[in-house]
C-alpha cells in the first residue's frame, strides 16, 4: 500500500485539522512505584510526554517497561505515586475513562468476529449509531492499508495483518494516546521495518501521542521523538536518539545504545585519561577535574586502525568480514578486550595482523563514574 493513498477528507476528519499543542503535557508520571511483594518493578518515575509526542520506552527484558505501561492504561493499581492525563488525575481512573488504545504482542482478535466486526467492536460498545459505525471502520481499516478486508476471518490473516487489525480497532475510537508493548516482536524482520514506517506515519497523520514499548535499539532509534532508557525499574536516560547516541549519561546507556568501546581510567592533568592500557586524550568537551575516576566512550564511526606500536592500545586483528560499504573488523587489544571498527573496503587486512586503535584527539564522550 503507498502511503499517499488515503482519502484526505478522512485523514482530516481524523485530526479535526487541529495540531496537537507540543507545548501541553498529554501524560505526567510523577513518582509511580510498583512493588510485588519483594521485587520493586517501577522504582518511583517521573516521565513527561507531550501532546503528540511519539516516546519510546527501551530497555532490558525485567526492566520495569511493561509495568509502567500498564499501570498507564490502568490495568494494574500503582503502589504509590501519580498519573496525570491531559492535566487531570487518573492515577485510580478505570481504563475505559482514559482514553487511552493499547495493542500487545498478541494481537487478541475475536477469532469469531470478523476484520470489520472486530474492528467496529469499541464503537459498538459506545454504542456509536450504525452509519458512523460502518464509516469510521472502513476509515480505520483504510488507515492500517486493509481496505477490503472487513469481510474476512482473523485466522485467514497473515501475522502482520492481525497485527494491523488490532491497530485499527485502536485508532478506530480515535483515542489520543496510544500506547504498543512489544508489537512488532512477534513479526519477521522485513514486514516489522513495514510496520515502523507505518506506525510513524499514522503518528504523523493523526497526531496521537504514542508511548511505544521495545527492546529493540534499533527499533527505539528509528522510530521516537524521545527515548526513555529503563534499567532495573528506573529511568536511566530520557532523550532523544541522537543525544542518547552523543551523549550517554550513564555506561549502561553507552553499551545500551549503539556499539561502543568504553575505556575506563582516571582523569589525570594535562587532558588525559590514565587507562590501564597507558594514557589516552579526553574528549574537548569534558571539563571534569584530575583525580575524577570515568570512562571514554567511543563509537565505531571515532575509530580507525592504525600501524603496530609497542605501547599504548595496541592489539591484533582477530576478524575481518564485509560489510558491504566498509569492513567489520574485530581488534582485540593487548589486555583483551575486543573492540570493532570500520575499515575502508580498499584496506588489506587479515586475522592475526598486528595494529592498533586510532582516533582524533578530543573525539568521544566522557562519562564521570563513582
Ligand atoms: N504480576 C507480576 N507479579 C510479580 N512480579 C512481576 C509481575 N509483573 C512483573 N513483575 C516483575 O517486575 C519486573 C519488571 O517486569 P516487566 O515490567 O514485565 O519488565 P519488562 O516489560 O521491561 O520486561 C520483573 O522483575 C518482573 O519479574
Ligand atoms: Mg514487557
């Protein structure tokens, strides 16, 4: 389906032509905690998503992800703590007075409905009159690129047809936050990135805020405005993409979030950082005084691999494979540890080869770590 194929009368009536003001909170976390007996699943968060803001929440499976989006449509009570939904208190609000869509992993049709009854069933429930029922489905199932599909059966579908089927019986309501767990895992690589692009134009186009849960970095990057990185029932870093790429806070987000080398030492005068492999130049922007223990955080795209030297971070190359415009290379560094880089297709390389890590003086980001 072209995403240039919808109806722009029904993509107006959608939005009502009004932009969401990005200025105006749609959902304030303040403070929410959830304990199960022992275990503390969400460890007091404060998160802020603004109106039409597309936020995802990352993290590690155990991380505390799917709790918080839970305890946001209303599924399960918090232990403590407040949920503000376009301003008003909803922390103890039942889920069907937030406004709120939800699609899981597992699409949870009614098998024994039809696409367009499935898709109708929250119009039918707010017992919307039939004409306006039978228009806004089409709509929503013009939306997702099933148009036709209303007379079909759920197990006729395809995995990613099921998966739309679901997200139109979402939007067909029209809620303004729209919240996804784990959607897409479930779908083979190539109908997932199909998927992505369909969500962010249906953000675009419709102007729902989104609070998208995945463990996919990928995924993460390509598709938020802002990323909320949770560690453990914490937030470890709210930002957006690039500035978590640029600028982790934390080592956790810098292993999290893209490939990194991290070398870790200590701050020494003279704009160097004392490693165990010798010492090796802080980035420009780190300002942090002599004695601050850290890491230096560098990127694959920072670092190049230069001739043999006996000092410093020198290593061997222990695999090269092709990668269509430049070479992985795996170099593993005299105390170890391995690191990747880009070379140039044109660079002869082989395993076993001596060399080491390169980069420009002031490049990479420094973390303080206590
Ligand atoms: N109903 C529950 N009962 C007990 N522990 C739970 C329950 N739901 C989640 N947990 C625990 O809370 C933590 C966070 O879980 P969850 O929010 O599902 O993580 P994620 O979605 O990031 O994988 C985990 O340690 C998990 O075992
Ligand atoms: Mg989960």
């Amino acid at each position: 389906m072209s995403p240039d194929s919808h109806n722009k009368d029904q993509i107006n009536c959608w939005t009502s032509g009004l932009a969401p003001d990005p200025s105006a909170h749609k959902l304030q976390v303040q403070g929410l905690y959830k304990a199960y007996g022992q275990t503390l699943a969400l460890d007091r968060v404060d998160l802020h998503v603004a109106a039409g803001e597309f936020v995802t929440l990352l993290g590690p499976s155990g991380s505390g992800k799917s709790t918080l989006l839970q305890l946001i449509c209303g599924l399960t009570p918090p232990s403590g703590g407040k949920l503000l939904i376009d301003g008003r208190d909803q922390t103890f609000a039942p889920p069907a007075q937030r406004d709120i869509g939800v699609v899981f992993q597992n699409y949870a049709l009614f098998p024994h409905l039809s696409v367009g009854e499935n898709v109708a069933f929250p119009l039918r429930i707010r017992k919307v009159d039939r004409a306006a029922m039978a228009r806004r489905t089409e709509a929503a199932l013009e939306m997702v690129g099933l148009h036709g599909y209303a007379a079909r059966m759920p197990a006729e579908l395809s995995g990613g047809q099921q998966q739309r089927v679901a997200l139109a019986r979402c939007l067909v309501y029209r809620p303004s936050l729209i919240l996804m767990d784990e959607s897409f895992s479930a779908l083979d690589r190539n109908l997932r990135l199909v998927m992505q692009d369909e969500v962010r134009r249906i953000h675009r186009e419709t102007g729902t805020s989104f609070v998208f849960v995945t463990h996919d970095q990928e995924e993460a990057m390509t598709m938020s405005d802002r990323i909320c990185l949770m560690n453990q029932g914490r937030i470890e870093q709210f930002d957006t993409p690039r500035a978590l790429y640029a600028t982790p806070r934390t080592v956790f987000a810098a292993n999290f979030i893209g490939a990194s080398t991290i070398l870790h030492g200590v701050v020494r005068a003279g704009g160097v950082l004392a490693t165990a492999m010798g010492d090796i130049p802080l980035p420009h922007a780190c300002s942090a005084p002599a004695g601050t223990k850290g890491a230096v955080v560098l990127r694959p795209e920072n670092l190049a691999l230069g001739p043999a030297q006996d000092s410093g971070l020198g290593g061997t190359v222990q695999d090269v494979t092709f990668n269509g415009p430049d070479q992985r290379v795996v170099f593993r560094l005299r105390n170890d540890e391995c690191v990747i880089i880009r070379a140039p297709v044109g660079m002869a390389l082989h395993a076993g080869q001596p060399g080491s890590l390169q980069w420009e003086p002031g490049d990479g980001h420094f973390i303080p770590c206590s």
